[in-house]
C-alpha cells in the first residue's frame, strides 16, 4: 500500500511540474513550421533579419525592405463576412487581411477587379477565384462578375497569345466556377442561366479546339499566357494552339463535367459530354503520365509528332487530383518537385528567361496545391503549404501576384500586384477548403478538415452563409478524420449539411487527433535546365549547334528515340520518307532541355506548292484575302496524282495585332469532297505587319488519284473574340505527300 502511495505521489508530482512548466512557457516561441529559409510561429514569421509580427488579429507589422508600408491596420466592416478565430494570432490576422483586400478589390459596379494594378474583371482570374473561395464570401458579386465576360452567349477568352482564342482555350474555367456557385447557394435561375451559355461555348471549342482522333483539347497552358515564359523560342502561337497542354485538359474536363451534371438537374441529354469526358480523362492518364517521375508531363508538344515534356506543371498537376482525374493522385502529390518557398510553375525553370510564370511561385497555385494536399491527406505537403502562403503575406503585408522561386521575394519579378484577387482567394481557401475542409455537391456541404498538429486546439468560423442557412461552426483539435459530428447538439454519422436547411444552425467538430506518419513531398534545389539547340541538315548530314552545359544530345526520329551521342552531328542520313528530326539537350546529371524546333525532311518531288490567288478570279494581288465578308467561302482544286497520305497548310499573313495579345486570332473550317476535316487556325503575328509571313496548323489527310476539292468556310463556330475583325491574307498553298 505504502509503495503504492509514493508511486502515485511521484506521478502527481511529475504531472504538476510539468503542467507549471508548459503555462510558463511563452507560447509565442511554439513553432508552427521551421526549414532552412524561415520559421513560422503563431504570432509570427522570422526569414533572417526579416520579421513578421501579428500584434492581434487586425494588426501585423513588417520590416521587410521594399513594402509600401511599415504594418497592416484592419480598417474595414467585415462584419458580412465569416468571422474567423483560432489559437494562431498570425493566421487570424492574415485571414482578416485578406478579406479586407478582398472588399478592396469590390469596384464601383460591384464586380471583382482582377488586382490592385489590374481594373476590371478577367475570365480565368475570377473564375479560379470564384472555385477557391469567392463562391463562399461573395456569391452574387461572383456571379455578376462571370456574367460579365459573357458575350453573344458565349463565354469570353480574354486576350492573349496570337490574339486569343483559339490559342489559348481556358475560358472554359468559367464552368466550373459557375458550377461552384450554384453548389453554394442552390439558385435555379442561375442554373438554367448559365447551362446554356456553356453549352454553347463548349460546341464551339468541339469544333475548333478538341481532337477527337486524339482526344484532347489543344490551347495553350491554363494561366501560363505569356508564351516566352513557359515554351521555348521557337514555338509560334500556331505551333502552341497545336499543343496539348496538362492543365487546360483538367480545365476542360470539369467544365464537360459541370455541363453534365446542371444538364441533368435541368434534365437535358448530355450523353454526348460524358463520353467526351470520359474519354478525355482516359486520354490523359495514358498520354500525360510520366511512370519514372510519378507525376504528369507538362505538355505535348511538336509539329508532326507530339513528344512530351517531362517538366513538371504544378497548377495542372493539382487540378487532376482535386477533380479526380488522375488515378494514382497520392504520386502526384508526393513526387511533383516543390521548392523550399513554394510550389513553382513548373520544374525545372528555363534558361535565360526573367522571372514571371518562369523562376516563379504563384500563391493562388500553391493554394490549389494545398487543396490537393489535403484531399489525399498529405499533412506534410499541406503544413508547408500554409506556411509558405503565410510567409509571404506576412512579411510583405498584401497577398502579391508572384514571387521568386530562388528567396520568395517579390521584388525582382517582371509584373507584379497587390492585393491580386486569386492570391487573396488563395489565402482564404487554406481556412475554406483544408482546415474547415469543406466540399460542396449539388446536394449538400461535406466537412473534411485536415489540420496539422501544430495547429491544434479550437477553430471558430462564425456566420457561414450556406443556401438558405447560416452556419456556426466549432473544429476542436487536429488530425484527418472527424471523431465526432454534432449539428444543433444531435450527433451524427456523417459531417453534413443539406442544402434544404434554413436558419441560424451550431456545428461542432470534434478531430481524430491523428495523421498519416507516411506523408511524403519531393523537397528540391531549383534547378535551371540546359539550353535548346537547333538542329540543322545538309548533304545528307545532320547537326546541331553545340551547348556549353550539354553532356549529351539525345536524337529523335519522328517521337522515338533514335541515338544518344555526344557529338554534334550524324552522318549518313538517308530519307527514304519523310521524317522528322529533333534534339534534346542533356546535362551532366541528366536535366533535359527543350525539345529543338523540328526539321522535317522529305523529297522535293513530295511537295506542291500553289498560288493561292490562282483560284480566286477577283484577286487583284499576290495573295487572296479572307474576311467575314470577302472569300467566306474560298474553294480550289487540285489534281492528285499518287493515292496516299497527305497534309496541307497555308502560308498567311495577319497584321491585325501582335503576336503576343489581341483578340484578333482568324479561324475558319476546312472541307475536303464536301466533308468536315477541321480548323485552320491563322494566328496575329505582328500589328499592322503584313509582310511576315508563316504557316496555318497542318491538315492531315487521305487523298484519292483525282482532281479533290477544297474548301476554306467561315461557319458560326468560326467567329473569334474580335466581333468585327477576323481576317487574313493566304499567299501559298502547300501540299505534301507523307505516305
């Protein structure tokens, strides 16, 4: 008895000193996250000299040089918003300041701008906002601002490479967004309003941007619009609209996705976009895989063969898990490279390029990231993810547009905002979608929180708008799974709330207090790749400018493999058909370039070159001119005479913008024996510069030995963004013979 006694006092004694050693510890110094570049506390964050310090939840001060201020003061009614409180002071006051700059971006006529530089509303910036939390604070300037880049019925591609769509054909964003309105507030109006907007944008981009022997979507890679920036050198806006990029597949997925699911609440036949969607999701995982990296390529890309680059595109990468389109999404979220501030772009950078999408970091990525994070329950990707957001808005007082891969820094990017509207978005989605981990159905709010341990202890969010239902909502402890579920003091099973519910209503959660001990991220130096070399040939011999960083150059033959040397040229080159030659640098340690522009070599007698104004009885020049009004329909004829495999493209001029924005791309259709073989794509290629010449995407087709006809159309799916300009010049016709 006595032992036991002494043993129970010892007990006492050991718990008591340990508790009155835990309350005398400051709980400012408990660490939240910690690397080698900063370290996270509740009330702060340390990077070097540099220091964030969150005095309350309306107040931080910063001393990072290059602010525009000294510290954050709350100076706004927030009082229409859900009110957020936890044990962190630091991600209080962030999610204040956030919804602070959120009401700074409302504009006059109550729609979103785009960022403190950036006036007005933009299609993929408010739509991607729209998805990570506006759908939640600010539903009906949400929808206001979609209906605003609607015209004619259509969704609006904003301008862009080439002169926008159909170049870049992420407009399509906007489903999805519309689609998460809906889910959040269960507005039939709005349902009935938009099915038909993106049934209508959809039946155009099936007609001028899906492949269907493919069964992808071609365009330009969702947000990465600076064509420098992502692509190398020598790919033109027709050689990108041609390419088949990661994340506009994703984007193109929910939005079939989205049409599917209002079609059938409407109660309209939409068997046609699920076998498209199918389709495409099969196509992706088959195509895009990288099986040795354990993630997706970036994108697919060439002129006659498509080979795909290994790099790494973040953004879409996460896209494919939250959407549940990638089969293994554990992989992705464990092997995609990440760098110590944030998720880039893509990985590895390019050479010689300045930072924007390249050697950047884009907070509104890295919240889609932490999303994806969290859905497959990788609490070490999802605790760095917060931190890096945190950080930055920390320290520099503003959720910015981007920031450098190489120090998190703003500074030193070639554009860059404050209060950019997805970055702020971005940073409220962490407390939205992980922390609180709510999901939206057509049916009802789904609760799946995922809160790192150091983020334990009791969250509040106050005055949840939902339907018709207002939501206070109490998360107590940490983990990945809810222990128990209580709505209004009844306990149940699943963490719902149905969309029929009305009124003021009290929800508690209560947490696991467990995580997964197997959460792994792919933690790595940034890492530049080699350069792009060109590739040349002559007398039967090809070769390839040298590149200092190149250990070996790597020889493809039309897609496949071919050689690797480490020599500059190849000899005895024999063309029995028509191939095409690429290069592809290596380094030392095994980092690819880009693929080298390709070179396609074939026997002259193969090729017929024609001049387009032969066929035109009115042309009056040395070339034949396209407008909505002048040679709407544009035939010709040409005599086969060998059956076989063909492609034909046109060499154009359009001087109506510049290569690098506009919306002035021209599109028409082209027939073949009065049938259907696709678009032609004629992209801006300097303002007013009608003297550059070059070719229109390639037609490939089976051709009989007679005289075919040919027929350039311009059809109602053919109209671009411009209402009034959509012309060009062709100069030549070029035909070849592949097989």
């Amino acid at each position: 008895m006595k032992k036991w006694f002494f043993n129970s006092l010892l007990i006492f004694i050991t718990i008591s000193i340990s508790v009155l050693l835990f309350n005398q510890c400051n709980p400012d110094d408990y660490i939240l996250y910690e690397s080698s570049a900063f370290t996270l506390y509740p009330n702060r964050v340390e990077q070097g000299e540099y220091k964030a310090i969150a005095k309350s939840k309306s107040h931080i001060t910063s001393n990072y040089p290059g602010n525009n201020k000294a510290e954050w003061k709350l100076s706004t009614d927030l009082s229409q918003y859900p009110q957020y409180e936890s044990n962190q002071v630091l991600l209080s006051a962030i999610y204040q300041l956030s919804l602070e700059e959120l009401e700074k971006n409302i504009a006059l006529d109550s729609t979103f701008n785009t960022g403190e530089k950036w006036k007005g509303v933009w299609t993929r910036d408010i739509s991607y906002s729209v998805i990570l939390a506006l759908a939640i604070t600010n539903p009906e300037i949400a929808m206001k601002s979609l209906l605003r880049k609607v015209k004619h019925g259509k969704i609006i591609q904003d301008t862009g490479t080439g002169g926008s769509w159909p170049i870049s054909s992420d407009r399509m964003i906007w489903s999805a967004a519309a689609w998460e309105l809906y889910k959040t507030t269960g507005d039939l109006d709005w349902l009935r309003k938009v099915y038909f907007i993106i049934k209508n944008s959809t039946e155009d981009d099936l007609n001028v941007v899906w492949n269907f022997q493919k069964r992808l979507f071609k365009g330009e890679s969702s947000f990465l619009d600076w064509r420098e920036q992502s692509y190398p050198l020598w790919m033109e806006p027709v050689d990108i609209y041609n390419s088949y990029s990661l994340g506009t597949q994703a984007v193109h997925y929910q939005s079939l996705q989205s049409l599917i699911k209002m079609g059938k609440l409407l109660d309209k036949d939409v068997q046609k976009y699920q076998d498209i969607s199918e389709a495409l999701k099969k196509s992706i995982n088959e195509k895009f895989w990288l099986p040795e990296q354990k993630f997706f390529g970036q994108y697919l890309y060439g002129r006659k063969n498509d080979i795909l680059s290994s790099k790494s595109e973040s953004l879409g990468e996460a896209l494919l898990v939250i959407w549940d389109i990638a089969e293994d999404q554990k992989q992705v979220i464990a092997n995609t490279p990440i760098t110590q501030f944030g998720v880039p772009c893509f990985y590895p950078q390019i050479p010689h390029v300045p930072a924007y999408h390249n050697q950047a970091i884009w907070p509104f990525v890295q919240a889609y990231w932490n999303w994806a994070s969290s859905k497959v329950h990788n609490s070490k990707s999802v605790e760095w993810g917060i931190a890096n957001m945190l950080r930055s808005t920390a320290l520099f007082l503003t959720n910015k547009e981007n920031l450098l891969i190489k120090n998190g820094d703003f500074n030193g990017t070639e554009i860059n905002s404050d209060r950019q509207l997805w970055s702020v978005a971005g940073q409220l989605s962490n407390i939205y979608r992980i922390l609180f981990g709510m999901t939206f159905t057509s049916d009802e709010l789904q609760f799946q929180p995922l809160i790192p341990r150091e983020y334990k202890g009791k969250q509040s969010l106050q005055g949840l708008r939902y339907c018709n239902a207002i939501l206070d909502i109490d998360i107590y402890g940490f983990g990945d799974q809810i222990r128990s579920y209580s709505l209004d003091g009844k306990f149940y099973r699943y963490a719902i709330v149905p969309k029929d519910m009305e009124g003021r209503h009290k929800i508690e959660i209560r947490m696991n207090n467990h995580l997964p001990y197997d959460s792994e991220i792919n933690l790595v130096e940034n890492l530049v790749s080699p350069e792009t070399t060109n590739l040349h040939f002559s007398e039967n011999r090809l070769y390839w400018d040298k590149k200092e960083t190149a250990k070996y150059y790597n020889i493809y033959r039309n897609g496949e493999l071919l050689l690797k040397t480490e020599d500059n040229y190849m000899s005895e080159v024999n063309i029995v058909k028509p191939t095409e030659f690429q290069v592809q640098t290596e380094d030392a340690t095994g980092n690819l370039s880009f693929f080298s522009e390709p070179l396609y070599v074939y026997d002259s007698n193969n090729e017929r070159i024609l001049e387009a104004e032969t066929f035109d009885v009115n042309a009056k020049s040395t070339y034949v001119q396209l407008s909505r009004t002048q040679n709407r329909e544009f035939y010709f004829k040409i005599r086969i005479p060998k059956e076989g495999k063909y492609y034909i493209d046109f060499l154009y001029a359009n001087g109506n913008g510049p290569i690098n924005t506009d919306n002035k791309c021209a599109t028409r259709s082209f027939w073949v024996n009065n049938t259907y073989r696709g678009p032609l794509v004629f992209p801006q290629r300097g303002k007013d510069n009608w003297t550059d010449y070059g070719y229109s995407n390639p037609i490939y087709m089976d051709l009989t030995k007679t005289t075919n006809l040919f027929k350039i159309s311009f059809e109602e799916f053919n109209k671009n963004m411009n209402d009034e300009i959509n012309s060009f010049r062709i100069d030549k016709i070029r035909i070849i013979r592949i097989e």
